[in-house]
C-alpha cells in the first residue's frame, strides 16, 4: 500500500514541473504506454491519459488537460 502512495506522490509531483508548451498551463496529465490494467481501464483518475499500446522514440509523457496539447 505505501509503494502506491510513494508512486502517487512521485507522479504529482512530477507533474507540478510540467507545463504546457502551446498554453503555459501547469494542468497536465501523465500519458501511459502499454496495456492498461483494469484497475487503470476503469480509474477515475483524471491525471493520467492511456496513450496506446505503441511507443515510439519522442512519444510525449504529458497532455494538457487545458488545450489538449
């Protein structure tokens, strides 16, 4: 249970660094690569965007959740 608090925290904190490069804003959500798990398919969690199951070399880590840039 504390591993998820750590990673959760990391992840927020991690995010409150980011800014959108079109809009400025600082409201972003992380971008996931793979096959989600279904705790992941079903989150409520708006801070993190599911971004396929294909990564490429320079596939972005964040969204903005203002522009969607």
């Amino acid at each position: 249970m504390s591993d998820k608090i750590i990673d959760l925290d990391e992840r927020r904190k991690a995010r409150d660094t980011v800014c959108c490069p079109i809009c400025r804003s600082k409201d972003v959500a992380r971008i996931v690569y793979g096959y989600p798990s279904d705790e992941l398919l079903h989150s409520k969690d708006d801070d993190i965007q599911l971004g396929g199951c294909v990564v490429f070399e320079g596939s972005p880590e964040f969204q903005c959740k203002h522009c969607g840039c």
